[in-house]
C-alpha cells in the first residue's frame, strides 16, 4: 500500500488498484499526480462502491431468475420487442440501424436494459455520475472506475486469435476422424470469434446526450461483470487495468457544487427538457448549487 497525503493507493492484484481518498477535494490532486498524462483511460461513476461493472441486462435477467439454457433467447427477444415498439418514434425519416450494438446503444440511454455499460472520457463527468443520484442502502463511499482501454484490447484480441486457433485445430481434427462432432459443433466452429469485450461508440446522430458525455460504452460477456473479466484474464499482471477510485458520500454536495462551477452538470450532459429540470431541481435540493 502506498499512502500519499489525502489518499491511500494499494494493489489489488489481478490487474486492478484501488485508490481511497479522504475528501472530495484530493480527487483533483489526484488526477493532476497520477492521471493526467494517461489520456487511454475511460472513465464510469457509480453510487454505491461495492456494486460491480454489470450491465443493466444482466440484471434484470438475475431479478427475473431466467435459466442460463434461456438467457440467450431472452435477451433477443428483449431487443426484438424494443426495436418493434420504437417504430414511429424515432422522428421523420430516421436513420437505418443495421448492427446490433447500435440498437443496444440507442436503448441506452433511453431507458432500455442493455447489455451495455456507460463509460466516458472525462473524470470529472464520470465523477458526476458517481454522486448525481441518491438511493436507499447508499455506502460509505462512491466509485469511480478507470479502465485502461489499450491493455483490454490487446488481451481481447489475443484470446480471439487463440479461440480461432482452437477452431482450426478442432475442424482439421473432424476432417481427419480424429473426433466426432455434430451439426451444431460444427456450425460453431464455422462462426466467427466474437471478442468477450467490445468498446462501442455509435456514429449516429440520435444520441446528443452521448456527445455531450463525451460517452461509450463497453459490452462484455453475457451474465459476467466486467471486473470479473478483467480479474480472470489479468491474474499475472502487475500493471493497473482497471483502478478503483473511492471518494466519501459524505462530499456529494461539496462535489455537485465543484463540478457545477466546471460547467459539468444535467444541463450540459443532457441537452433536452429533462436535462433542464434535473438541473433546476439541483438548486432546491443543494444549498448554493
């Protein structure tokens, strides 16, 4: 563990750090020290610190408890039923979305369960996210997470050329009698590899909030939290891939006032009418917003 004034920093192990600071105010310092040249991390704030990376889906999929046999066909017929009920209500002449992720994306943020996970740029945004909401069994501490993007990249590739080595040894070993298979294997093994993490940044113009987040997002694999990923295929490694910052509860006024002189707040992340109310209310809930 390695304790600085304001914070104490500490090696988790499996790839990832946590990093507790004592007040609202050293989170800046901090950046400022430790953070400001690593340009390749993104960003994600979350209310409670002890919650994981999870996707929303993979959550109500837990709550509704479906079978592991079933959860593929749900969450198909999950973004089957939202594409069938958007229609009409996208605005005149929409534009066409063809890949999956992009309906996934457009759901997100408005409302939909998707298998996605918001994530940002900016620390401060992400910081703003972290304490904006408030809700029952709150801790001790919000939580900001940075994730190195280049080091989940370069692991995602690497375990998509060693699955398709698999495959390739698996098919010539069919082809040779070696072992038996069945229709199903065999369409498997002709399948492209899907990387088990992807990092998804929409270019159409529906979503200015994601523009205003400076936003992407991550999908990792179904029914697994993203630190979860990141602590099974990292467990050798020494560097940080994904750094937990905590900051107390206690500063949420003191860090919604900071960030709202930093033009950070509901009216710039969310440049429509609920942005704008969300923002007025700010102003009756904390003293001198």
């Amino acid at each position: 563990m390695v304790e600085e004034k304001g914070w104490k920093w500490s090696s988790t192990g499996m790839g990832c750090a946590e990093v507790k600071l004592s007040s609202w105010d050293n989170f800046n310092d901090f950046i400022s020290k430790h953070m400001l040249d690593y340009d390749t991390y993104i960003w994600r704030g979350q209310r409670c610190d002890d919650w994981n990376l999870e996707s929303t889906l993979d959550r109500l999929i837990n709550t509704a408890k479906v079978a592991k046999t079933k959860r593929y066909g749900f969450r198909q017929a999950h973004l089957e039923q939202f594409q069938f009920a958007v229609r009409g209500r996208r605005g005149g002449n929409p534009p066409e979305i063809k890949d999956e992720n992009d309906w996934w994306a457009l759901g997100q943020h408005h409302g939909l369960a998707t298998p996605l996970l918001d994530w940002t740029t900016s620390p401060f945004v992400a910081a703003y996210f972290a304490f904006i909401n408030q809700g029952e069994n709150q801790t001790r501490q919000r939580a900001i997470y940075a994730l190195h993007r280049p080091t989940v990249e370069s692991k995602v590739q690497e375990l998509v050329r060693n699955k398709e080595l698999e495959n390739k040894q698996a098919k010539q070993e069919l082809a040779s009698g070696e072992r038996r298979g069945g229709l199903l294997s065999d369409l498997l093994l002709d399948m492209p590899v899907r990387p088990e993490v992807e990092f998804i940044r929409p270019l159409s113009d529906e979503n200015q909030r994601l523009v205003n987040q400076g936003g992407l997002f991550t999908r990792a694999p179904s029914g697994k939290p993203l630190d979860q990923w990141v602590r099974e295929n990292f467990k050798d490694e020494t560097g940080y891939t994904l750094i937990k910052i905590g900051i107390p509860h206690r500063d949420r006024s003191d860090c919604l006032k900071m960030l709202n002189r930093m033009n950070i707040n509901h009216l710039t992340l969310f440049p429509d009418l609920y942005g704008a109310s969300k923002f007025c209310n700010l102003f009756g809930e904390i003293e001198k917003y």
